[in-house]
C-alpha cells in the first residue's frame, strides 16, 4: 500500500480507498483479516488512531467487520452492493470529468465525443 503526505486525500481515506478497492476486486476475500491496526500503523509510521478511522469507515460501509481481539474481517460481498459501490466510483469520477471540462471550457457535445472515443479505445 502506497500512501502519500502530499496528495490532498486524508491518509485515512487513503488506507480506506485502497482497502476497498482490493475487497470489490476481490483481491481481499471473504472471510480474509486486514492487517492489524498496529501493526499497518507501524508499517506506514503513521497514527495508530488514523488506521482505526480508515478501518471504521470499512466497517460503516459494511465492507467488513470488527471481531473482538482478531481484527477486522472482509464480510461477504454480494453482486448488487459491489455494482453499487462501482456505480458510485463511476459517478465520483465522471463529476471530477464533468468539472475539469468546465474549467477547460469544453462543451457538452465535447465531452460526449471524448467519452465515446476513449470508450473505444478501451475496447481495442
């Protein structure tokens, strides 16, 4: 896990974005413990109070769950809340796309055509 100081995002919401990325990919499965509070802490030399906030927002999505004195453990992950979750990372970033067109000026037909372009391009 890569972690930076510098990019604007909340370390927290760091650990948390990278965390639910590998449970909606399914590189974390079921039943699967995250490291421990401690110790993530201590491999990114930051506070221990700032992994248990990005383990709370898991557990408040319901991503996964708290299991006293072993951790926090990746809950099943049924077919509608994983579309769920990806439509709403979709969405998160066609908002970013949709304001930096504004910003350069682009219009709504631009926009458009440089989403079907590089759809295509992703299907080659």
């Amino acid at each position: 896990m890569i972690i930076s100081q510098t990019s604007g995002v909340p370390i927290y919401q760091q650990i948390a974005d990278s965390f639910r990325a590998d449970i909606l990919e399914g590189k974390l499965k079921e039943g699967e413990y995250l490291p421990s509070i401690r110790g993530l802490a201590r491999d990114l030399k930051i506070s221990v109070i700032t992994t248990m906030k990005a383990y709370e927002m898991l557990d408040q999505e319901g991503l996964v769950t708290a299991v006293q004195g072993k951790g926090y453990v990746v809950n099943s992950q049924d077919g509608n809340m994983l579309k769920e979750q990806h439509m709403r990372k979709v969405e998160e970033g066609l908002m970013q796309a949709i304001q930096s067109a504004r910003i350069a000026g682009l219009s709504e037909n631009e926009l458009i055509e440089t989403l079907k372009l590089l759809l295509t391009l992703k299907e080659n």
